[in-house]
C-alpha cells in the first residue's frame, strides 16, 4: 500500500477506534481508496493486519472506490473485492453517475452502496433533468439491494427531497463540515443529547 494510503487508513482506523473508546457509539468509517492504492499487490494484506490490530468489531469499514477502478483488469478486481466483502467490508461507488458504470458491472460485483456524486445534488431543486438523474441512481442502486448516499448535501431543501425519494444515507456542510476528532467527540455528544 503507498505510504500516504497506509497513513491514512492507520490513522483513521485509530481515531475511529479512540472516538469508539469514548463515545461508546458503533462507528460506521468510510476511507477513499485511490486506484494504485487498490492495486498494489499487498493492499489487502496490510488492511487486514491494520483491521486485526485494533480489533474494532463495532467499526464497519466501508471502501469507497470510483468508477475508474473497474476500466482496469476486472478478473484481477473481483476476487479482492469478494474477499474484502467476505470480511464485512463494504464497498461503496463513488461518485456514481460521472464515469464508465453498467449495469451489468453493477450487477456482478459486490458492490454495497452508491454515492451519487455532488454534482447532480447541486442542481437538484433547479434541473428536472438532475433530479430525473437523481431518481433513477436511486431506484437502479434499490433495485440492486444497495443503499444510496447522497454526498455534498448543503441545504434543508436538499436533504428533505432526498429523504422523500427513499435516499438512506446523507453527507455534506449542512449537517457539519470535516471536524478533528476532539471536534467529532464534542458534535457527537451534543448531538446525542439532543437527539436522543
């Protein structure tokens, strides 16, 4: 795994399992896995020894990879993404919608989830055709069992369309920016005890 990537996945696998520690809460960690990255012989071996080492079985890691991944050699990607599923980690699209998807990829790989891309959230409440686009990402990722985030949601109009067109999951500034961790463990217990 290249050094940026191997640092990045230590490092959030860390402080997920520290805000776990604190929190108590079960933490759902979705990393951006860059196509070299996904590639390198070791990949899943070192992700595995970083899994084992913190022992976290309250974090479900998710691996969000893009279109692209899938123009390169796929009788080399399947078997690594039908390992990584038999050990409970998901997969997520991302950026869904922009790049070189079909349906029949979406139907032969074991793909988790979708992630419309922000683009198409940007012109929802303004474009027919994005929200058309938006409806059908849905139904297409419903119809394959997968679950739907919408990514870079930025207003209470977005979001309330979203969630009346059956959209499971939501990211974006309208719910927070990136936050440090120390920032993380004081929105989360805020929003704890307001929302509990």
């Amino acid at each position: 795994m290249p050094r940026l990537g191997q640092f990045i996945v230590e490092t959030a696998l860390y402080e997920m399992n520290e805000f776990l520690k604190e929190t108590g809460l079960e933490v759902a960690l979705s990393l951006n896995i860059s196509l070299r990255q996904f590639m390198q012989k070791d990949f899943l071996k070192e992700l595995y020894a970083q899994l084992s080492h913190y022992q976290a079985p309250q974090i479900t890691l998710t691996l969000e990879i893009t279109e692209s991944l899938f123009i390169e050699d796929l009788d080399y990607l399947m078997p690594l993404l039908k390992d990584l599923s038999s050990r409970g980690v998901l997969i997520s699209l991302d950026d869904f919608g922009t790049g070189y998807s079909s349906l029949n990829l979406l139907r032969r790989l074991p793909i988790d989830e979708l992630k419309i891309d922000k683009t198409f959230i940007d012109d929802l409440l303004m474009d027919l055709a994005a929200e058309k686009m938006v409806q059908n990402i849905i139904a297409i990722a419903k119809n394959f069992d997968m679950k739907v985030v919408a990514e870079g949601v930025e207003s209470k109009e977005q979001f309330l369309k979203l969630k009346e067109g059956d959209c499971d999951l939501f990211q974006g500034y309208y719910f927070s920016k990136p936050l440090r961790l120390e920032d993380l463990k004081t929105y989360s217990k805020a929003f704890m005890s307001t929302n509990m």
